[in-house]
C-alpha cells in the first residue's frame, strides 16, 4: 500500500482548497493508498527563514516527518495573486530535498476566476528544485463558488472526471516508483 500525504495551502474555514484536498483523497483512498491530511491551520509553524534549526517548533518535524514517510503528496492551492499561497509555500520551504526526493506530486489549485496554470506552473518549478516527480494531470478550478454544492461535492461532472485521472495518474505512478527504489 503507498501512503500519500496531503496539504491545502489555505488558512480560511470553508476553503476550497480544503475541499478539493478532501475530494482527491477520497479518490486517492478508494484506489487503495493510505491518506494522511495536515492541515496547516492546526501547525504552529515559523516564517521559514532559511536556516535549519526550527527546534522550538515541533510541528516543524511533525511536518517534515510526515513528507518524509510518504510516498506520495497531494498540494493544494488557492491561487493569490497569479501564484502559490504564501501559507503553502512557507511550508514547502521549511522542507527540502528529504522531503521530497524521489516523492510523486499532484497538484491541485482553486481560483476566484477563470481557471489557469499560473500556480500549477509554479509548483512545478518549486518542485522540480527539490527533486520531486510531478504528475502530468493537475486539477484547476475555476470560480470556486460555483465548482461545489453545500455538502462539498462537485457541481460538475467533467471536473469529477478530472479528479477520478487525477487520482488514478498519483496512485499508479507512485506505486511505479516506489517499485523501482524498492528493488534498486
């Protein structure tokens, strides 16, 4: 059984980025891994500021422990100002290449507007530095407001379908890769 850890980069009750995190490991779950989700608003986590000890943070360690016994990961992010959430990437940067080398990443990012990759693209970028292996599915959604009824389900079949390739692309591919660094 992989195991998969998952992140939204929002602070917001009612985030949709939550509930897209929710949704993909719904989906993630029912392919047979193993999820666990950390909610960066019950982290007491610092400003990363670049040097190593962060010991007077112990959700600092829980944090990095969690990337590092994973086999894959879920990001989520609301999309602020064309990019990745300062709350997301302040995380990402209190981790490195422990955390993620050799992890297979899905992305998932929520906007107020129109969908685009402004965000995708930049974790990609963050990612590729820190020796991750990213999906090529990524799950853009678009006015928010509209994408999810009351309980949280999705509106739209189409992005259902979406986050079913999604979830199938992140299961199958970290299962490949964890069965080549188990037999290398």
């Amino acid at each position: 059984m992989v195991k998969i850890v998952g992140i939204a980069g929002s602070l917001r009750p009612g985030s949709y980025s939550h509930k897209a995190l929710a949704i993909a490991t719904e989906r993630v779950r029912a392919l047979g891994a193993e999820v666990e989700i950390l909610d960066l608003r019950s982290l007491h986590l610092p400003f990363c500021d670049g040097g190593d000890d962060y010991s007077g943070y112990p959700d600092v360690a829980r944090l990095q422990q969690a990337f590092r016994q994973a086999d894959g990961i879920i990001l989520a992010t609301p999309e602020y100002h064309g990019s990745v959430s300062g709350v997301l990437k302040n995380a990402l940067d209190l981790m490195g290449f422990e955390e993620f080398t050799d992890k297979v990443v899905g992305n998932i990012s929520v906007l107020g507007g129109q969908p685009n990759s402004n965000a995708l693209n930049d974790l990609r970028t963050i990612l590729r530095w820190v020796h991750a292996w990213v999906i090529p599915e990524q799950v853009a959604i678009g006015q928010a407001w509209k994408a999810f009824d009351a309980e949280g389900n999705l509106s739209d079949e189409a992005l259902s379908k979406r986050f079913d390739a999604f979830a199938k692309s992140l299961v199958e591919n970290t299962r490949k890769l964890r069965s080549v660094s188990v037999s290398a």
